[in-house]
C-alpha cells in the first residue's frame, strides 16, 4: 500500500493532496475515493469526518485521495467558496486518475465538502449525457456520499446528483445545516438516507457508527 502527500499542479497554483493506492486483492473492486473536506474557513483535509471517511474508504480496498481546497494547508491561492472549490475538486480527480487504473469512483464529502461533490457529480453527469467523459479517461460515477452536505445556504437547485447510489447521512441535531432542509433535499432527489440520533453537524462521539453507516450504505447491493 503507498500512502503520501504530495503538492500537483492546479489553475490556483499548487493543491495538497494525500493519496493510498492500493496493493494485492481488492475488497472493492477497480474503485477509486475522492473526498472533499468542509469550509476553508477552518475545514481542512484532516477533519475528523473526513478521516472517517478516508479511513472507511482505505480498509475497503479502494484508492482514495482527500485534499487542501485552495488557501488552505499547503495548498496556495485564496479560498473562493464555491466556483473555485469546484475546479479544485475536479483537478485532483483528473490527476487521479493518472495515479491508478481503478476507473469506479466514490465521490464523497462532508458539509461544504458535500456541495463540492454535489457540484462534481453532476459536472460528471453533463458529460456523461453529452457522450463524453470530460476528460476523466473512462471514469463512472458509481456511488455520491454526502455527509452533512451544505444544501442550505449553497445553490442546489439546478444540480444533477443522479447516480446509481447516492445516499446522505446526517445528525438529526445538526446546529449548521437544518436537517429539515437536508431531509427535504433527500426526498426531492430520492436519496437514500440515515438519520443518526442524538447527532450533531461534526457527529462528536459517533465517528465509529459514521463508519458503519456508510459501510451500510456503500456495500449494499447496487
């Protein structure tokens, strides 16, 4: 298994990346794991929930990379919240898949992170529907994680997250994302989803049932 840190090259400059590929037998079979961690404003790739979700992504077999949105660790440029985020997301993506073979993509994120990915998979979808892969050499969006996604004060209106299993989790005290709101967009898109009790936005204490449910989610079958 190689795990390592490494700065690639993006329009904003440089983007920190940590990346595992994997060796040997596969539990999840030619996938690769993109996660995108919460706001700048103090979110970074080390979020306890996005190494929860890195973490989860590693045991099950996959390669998995999570990254420094621009500004933020090591990554230069200045953070911009939304559009230049987006660009980040993809360019680590196309990078990725320079790195490894592994062509079915689980695309995840918490909080911010989780509009990011929303704003991917369905950049991922437009290409798919207008017959090409936007570069992304035969990519196939196979499963969207959101955790806690930040649909309340971004724009989601427009966006196509279809994929063969997208599914949401959030607390069902979240203090930052109403899960109403949450709940709401789950039910419009059809998405499946797990309420976790007692929680709150950065599921203190849960980290351990977080785990299980997007196992639960992820290794059902498709």
């Amino acid at each position: 298994m190689k795990n390592d840190i490494v700065l690639i090259d993006a329009p904003a400059g440089k983007l920190e990346v940590e990346f595992i590929l994997q060796d040997g037998e596969r539990t999840q079979a030619d996938s690769l794991a993109l996660i995108c961690h919460p706001n700048p404003a103090g979110g970074t790739m080390n979020n306890k929930v996005v190494s929860t979700m890195f973490r989860y992504c590693r045991d099950a077999g996959m390669d998995v990379a999570r990254f420094n949105f621009r500004g933020v660790g090591n990554s230069t440029g200045v953070s911009e919240y939304g559009d230049g985020e987006f660009i980040d997301a993809r360019t680590v993506l196309a990078w990725l898949t320079t790195q490894t073979q592994a062509r079915q993509l689980w695309l995840g994120g918490f909080s911010f992170g989780g509009f990011v990915a929303c704003r991917v998979a369905d950049w991922l979808n437009a290409a798919k529907n207008a017959s090409n892969d936007g570069g992304m050499q035969g990519l196939t969006l196979q499963h969207l994680a959101l955790v806690a996604p930040s649909v309340e004060r971004n724009d989601t209106s427009t966006l196509d997250i279809t994929s063969p299993n997208t599914f949401m989790i959030y607390g069902d005290q979240d203090e930052l994302v109403r899960p109403s709101v949450m709940a709401d967009f789950a039910k419009a898109r059809q998405i499946a989803t797990t309420v976790m009790p007692d929680v709150g936005h950065f599921f203190h204490g849960k980290l351990t049932e977080l785990k299980q449910a997007l196992m639960a989610h992820t290794e059902k079958p498709l």
